[in-house]
C-alpha cells in the first residue's frame, strides 16, 4: 500500500515545467477514474488544465524520465482556434507533479473537454453518425483523416511514436472534427539518452512484420500501417482493408489480425487470393493515388507512405472535391461519378429483393408452408396414390404391348427378309446392338414413371426376352441350320 498515490489526504503537489521552474497545484474535482495508469482531476486554480495522478509511485522513476523527455521535446501542433473558440487537440504533458518527498506521481496537461468529441470510430457507421447526431458529410470525414494525419506527422518530427493508434484512442471535436488526443504518456517518447518504449499496441492495426516483434520494439513503421488502415476506413465507410468475402465456403475463417500477417488485402491492384472485397466497397471509386498509396501501405510491393505523405495527399483531395448534385452530402473524386451513391442503390436493390423474398410464401422441401395443413397432406396423399394406381395400369399395358411387339416380330420382319439377308450378317449384329442400346436408354429414362421398371428382376428379363426374340428373328429369316454342329460333321 506505500507505492499508492493517496490523493485523498494530498490535494496540493509540486509542478514541475521544462524550463525548471515550480507552481503549486491543487487538486479539483475527480472527473475521470482512468484506465490502467491513473485517475484525471480538475486543476482547481485553473479551469484550462487537468491533472492526472498515476495509481501508483512504484514507477516514479521511470514516469519522470519519460515525462522530462516529454517536456524537452514537444511536438509543434498547436491549438485550434475556431469562431474564437479555442480547441485543445492534444493533452501533452505541461509539467510533471511531485508529492511532497519528491515523487513524481503524476502531471498536467491541457484539459480536452471530452463531452464536445466523439471517438473516431463513431465516424465509420452511418447508423452511428445519424444517432449521435453527428455531420453527414462524407468531406468530414476526409478532413478528420486530413487532421489526424497531421498530428502524426508532427509526432514524428520529433521521434515519437503512437504504437496504439487505433480509431477508439482518437477523438475528433464533433463540430468541426478537429483531432483530439489524450494519454500521450502511452506513446513511445524519443528522450535524450534513449527511447521510453509504448506498453500497448491492438489487433487489427498490427502491421505484419510486428507479429515477430514486442510491443517496446515498435514504431515509426507501426503508425504508419495504423494511420493508413484508419485512412482506409474513413474513406470507405468502415470497411477494413483485411476484412472481405471469404471466395470459398469452406475456408478457413481467418481473423483481421491473421489476414493482415499474411498480406490479404483485397482492394489492391490484384486480386486477393483469400477474400474478395466487401460488396459495399467504394474504393474502385477513389483517385489513382489514393489506390496506389493503400497499394504500398498494406503489400510488400514498396515502402509504406508516411504520415506527411498521407497529410499532403489529403490536402489535395480536400481541395479537388466534386460536390454530387443527387446529395449534397456526398463528394468524389474521379470522373467515375459518386461511390457514395452507387453503394446506396446497390443496399437499396439488395434491401428490396430481401423485401420481395420476405414476402414469398415460405417453403419446405419446395411445398409452401401454409399447405401444410392436415387436410391439404390428406388430399395429397389422395391424390398421390390415385397417380399411383394409374400409373401401374399404364405400366401393365405398356409391358404386354412391348411383350407381344416381340413376340410377333418375325412376322413381322418377315416380308423384309431379302432387305435383311442383303445388308450381311455384319450389319444385322450392329442394328441389333443398337436397339437393345435404345431399349436400356428408354428403360432408364422413364424409370421413375412406370412403377414397374423399379423392380430390378423385372427389367433385366424384359431386355432379355427382346434380345432372345430379336436373335430367333434374324436365325429364321438367315436360314441358318438348327444344328450348326452339323457343319462340322463329314457326310457319311
């Protein structure tokens, strides 16, 4: 219990700012219990400020080394100023707070009122946005990619990396979506004499090659696969670039993470060998270098695109913007017309067809539900065996005509017998192996409607009775002697 910050008996710590000098602070109201690293109060002698106290001093030490890092070496990102509102758009660290033995148990930065922001991710989902209220604008949410790149950016001038950049760490105003960024002490800080490594980074926007490595080796490389996946999502109404439409059924079920470790990006220049692309995709919509920077962030083609890279880029957009004149919400890029709208009809057409579908009478095993009454399966069953019994008459029938087609076929050959005996024997073996070939033909295919033929005996004996008296045909008209071992035996 001596390493915990005990904040209810001290309320006034040392500040201590990066140019050496010392302010008294006080602290207010708790308004924030904190996540894992500590609890956030109200400055109470200045409303513009809040203080964070760490739950624990057992890394005093260590927090004072990375906080000094961070007080020397400041990134140029200054606060937004709007309608004469000012907007604090990242909570650096002013000055460390010392106890009164001289630990460093926490420190103050600029108070973000959260209540004005939302998080990033609440800008991906049109239901979201329209519940909370938020702008439809689909430029919004091009400047909010714009001004998230830029805080990047100027994180990494001086070195600094985010390492846990994912869309629920970032907040953007929801007025006017200006980034707003807290607990930066989780970054990974470029000090004097060495690196302050980041503790976290999260599924889903791990670049590939950091599945081999810890969380403390992370960096520059990191933030950038995250910014371009983030990048990716605001312009693509949400959709991940590792997320698709598995192209066979029975594959394996790869997670995001896994689809990113083994390069599945389906929106590239080539087909993915895994995924095709989510069906309400616009990325076929965006401009050319807008592809080929996704291209090169998310394949092992080339270099990932830096922040500044990703904060240029979207400054040109910005300011090549056609206005879509079927709404007014929406933007594009290209000559190829609104993804925004194509994606719109295609749910609309998907939602109607689902409609018609809902109203189709219901079936199982291709009989409509509401047939499925007792009484209709009684007169179905009626009816069935009525077809039956007719059906086994007609099988009768057709058997004695076929039976008495057979029987009287010599008489019937008969007056052809000179055509016969004039084609050769040759000829006659193939005619008859072609009509036995038909009747196996014609057997087989009405099979399922003569009830007779099922029996398997049955079909057998009538191809061979056919066989037998077609050859007792052929012997007769060919004149050939009754006892062909006659042929073999000398006349004596």
């Amino acid at each position: 219990m001596e390493n915990m910050v005990q904040t209810d008996s001290l309320t006034e710590f040392n500040a201590v700012y990066g140019d050496g000098h010392f302010e008294k602070v006080r602290l207010g109201e708790l308004i924030h219990k904190g996540g894992a690293a500590g609890k956030i109060y109200l400055n109470a002698d200045n409303p513009n400020q809040v203080v964070k106290i760490f739950h624990s001093k057992s890394k005093s030490s260590t927090n004072r080394q990375k906080l000094e890092a961070m007080l020397l070496n400041r990134p140029h990102f200054p606060d937004a100023v709007i309608d004469g509102v000012n907007y604090v758009q990242i909570a650096w660290p002013e000055a460390l707070l010392e106890d009164e033995n001289g630990f460093c148990v926490g420190y103050l930065m600029p108070f973000i009122k959260m209540n004005d922001a939302v998080s990033l991710d609440h800008l991906m989902q049109k239901a979201i946005r329209k519940k909370l209220n938020l702008p439809e604008s689909y430029a919004y949410r091009i400047f909010a990619a714009y001004n998230l790149a830029s805080m990047v950016t100027a994180l990494h001038k001086c070195e600094h990396y985010i390492v846990d950049l994912k869309p629920s760490n970032v907040s953007v105003y929801k007025n006017n979506m200006m980034v707003a960024m807290v607990d930066c002490d989780g970054f990974s800080i470029k000090g004097e004499y060495g690196r302050y490594p980041a503790e976290f980074v999260s599924e889903e926007y791990i670049y590939p090659e950091g599945m081999e490595q810890n969380c403390a080796d992370m960096g520059e490389e990191q933030d950038k696969f995250a910014l371009a996946v983030i990048i990716f999502r605001l312009l693509n109404n949400g959709i991940h670039p590792f997320s698709g439409t598995p192209r066979k059924n029975d594959s394996q079920m790869l997670t995001i993470q896994d689809r990113i470790e083994q390069y599945h990006y389906a929106y590239g220049l080539w087909p993915d060998s895994y995924q095709a692309p989510h069906p309400y995709s616009i990325h076929e919509y965006f401009d050319k270098d807008t592809l080929e920077m996704f291209e090169r962030a998310f394949t092992k083609s080339g270099s990932r695109p830096t922040a500044q890279e990703w904060q240029e880029h979207l400054w040109k957009l910005m300011h090549n913007l056609k206005i879509c004149k079927k709404d007014k919400n929406h933007v594009y890029f290209t000559s190829k017309g609104c993804g925004l709208c194509m994606v719109e009809d295609k749910f609309y057409h998907n939602l109607s067809n689902i409609k018609k579908q809902r109203e189709t009478p219901e079936k199982i095993r291709g009989m409509e539900v509401e047939t499925l009454t007792m009484e209709h399966m009684q007169k179905n069953k009626e009816e069935k065996l009525a077809l039956d019994h007719k059906m086994q008459i007609i099988s009768y029938v057709v058997l004695t005509v076929y039976m008495l087609f057979f029987a009287f076929l010599y008489k019937m050959l008969l007056p052809f017998a000179d055509d016969i005996l004039s084609i050769g024997l040759g000829i006659q073996a193939i005619v008859v192996t072609m009509i036995m070939l038909g009747i196996n033909f014609a057997i087989n295919k009405y099979y399922d409607y003569l009830p007779i033929l099922k029996n398997r005996a049955i079909m057998q004996m009538i191809q061979v009775y056919a066989l037998i008296c077609i050859i007792i045909a052929l012997v007769s008209i060919n004149d050939i002697p009754q006892n062909l071992l006659d042929l073999a035996l000398p006349n004596s």
